[in-house]
C-alpha cells in the first residue's frame, strides 16, 4: 500500500490590491516531488477548493523546470471540506504569505489537524505553513503547539519581507504566545524541528528536509 500524504495549500490571492501574493512554489514543488519520488498518492486540497495562486515571487528566472511543473496540481484543488483524515498518513502545509489570512481561523482545517495529530499521523508544515497551526487545538481545548518545540517563518525574516506590516499577526510570536517553544537558525538558512509526529521548518530553504523528514516518518 502506499502512502497518502494530504498537501494543504492557501487559495489567498493579495496581501493588498497591489501586492499578490498566494503559495511559495519550490515549498510546495519540492515537497510535491519528494512524496511522489517515493511513490507516496498526494491529494493537494485548500480551505475553499479551486486554484491556488502562485505568488509571482516565488518564480524566480531560473525556477527548476521540475518546480514549475507542479504548478497544474495548484490549478484546481479539492475543497478541504471534502478530506477526511482517515483516509491519510501525512498532512503538508506549504507556505507563502497567502496562508497568513486563510490557514489561522479555518474551523475545518483546525478540525483536520487535530484529528492526525491526535490519531498520531504526522503533522508537517513549513515557513507560513504553520499558520494552519495557530487556532488548532487538541480535544482538550489546549493549543496543538502548546509545549511543543517548532520552526517556523521568524519575525525577523518578515521585516526583511518588509510585508511584516501587513500581515495579521507575526507567526513566530503568536506560536510562542500560544506556549509553543520556537527555534529558529540563522535568517534564510536551513532549519527544521521534529517533535514526535509534529515536523515544522523556518522557511522555504528549509522545505527539503522537512519534506524527507515526513518520509522517514512514513517509514
């Protein structure tokens, strides 16, 4: 049997009117590739279903032809209220600034994400894809992240985005008010935390190795 692994993608398309914005490619490209490169069956669903837009910078140049070929699987995503997670091994949130307005008070995917972590299936998200994380909460009411150690998007790196002042909230103090532990390396260096089936990275460098972190979960 092989393994299924949910990809869960924003359908967020502007930050303001004159500032698209919407997923990292290469996050959910190179996340994309390494689960079909091991023959994983990836089903790519967001909050309200349909496209995913692509925010226009995250295709450099010089994109690698196999990130811009995922590009179709973002054209016409399933609904997330059409998933459930039984039929799943693995959740992946990509990021990009889109997640930050539709990830954080989506009641389904809070629902989705509490159900794998509490059925002890990997959790895995990466740079803004942690925003999913933010309003979810265990059957307790606690907060998923609370106490737990994780990467995510630092607030540092948004200043340099200089989006910082748009955005709803800076992801990596609300984790840390959330009583999660956050960790972060340098600014766009690699760094990733795993904590039990809870896999999380800081940002798009990071995509790679939490994407083969999930795999050696899968086993």
């Amino acid at each position: 049997m092989s393994k299924k692994v949910l990809m869960v993608v924003t359908n967020h398309a502007k930050i303001t009117e004159d500032t698209p914005t919407g997923i990292w490619l290469s996050e959910f490209g190179e996340a994309y590739n390494e689960f079909k490169n091991h023959g994983y069956e990836v089903t790519v669903a967001s909050p309200s279903g349909g496209e995913s837009p692509v925010d226009p910078n995250s295709v450099s140049e010089d994109e690698p032809q196999e990130i811009l070929n995922t590009k179709p699987h973002l054209e016409n995503t399933i609904p997330i209220s059409e998933v459930t997670a039984e039929d799943f091994d693995a959740i992946f949130l990509p990021g990009g600034h889109g997640t930050m307005f539709d990830f954080p008070d989506n009641e389904k995917l809070q629902k989705l994400l509490r159900s794998f972590y509490e059925s002890d299936k990997v959790v895995a998200a990466v740079c803004h894809g942690p925003s999913g994380l933010v309003g979810a909460t265990l059957s307790n009411g606690e907060p998923l992240v609370k106490g737990k150690r994780v990467s995510a998007f630092t607030d540092a790196e948004e200043v340099e985005t200089t989006l910082d002042k748009h955005m709803p909230f800076l992801l990596e103090s609300k984790l840390n008010e959330l009583g999660a532990t956050v960790l972060t390396g340098e600014k766009w260096a690699t760094h990733h935390e795993v904590d039990g089936n809870l896999i999380t990275g800081q940002n798009p460098q990071s995509t790679e190795v939490v994407a083969k972190e999930v795999v050696k979960h899968l086993g």
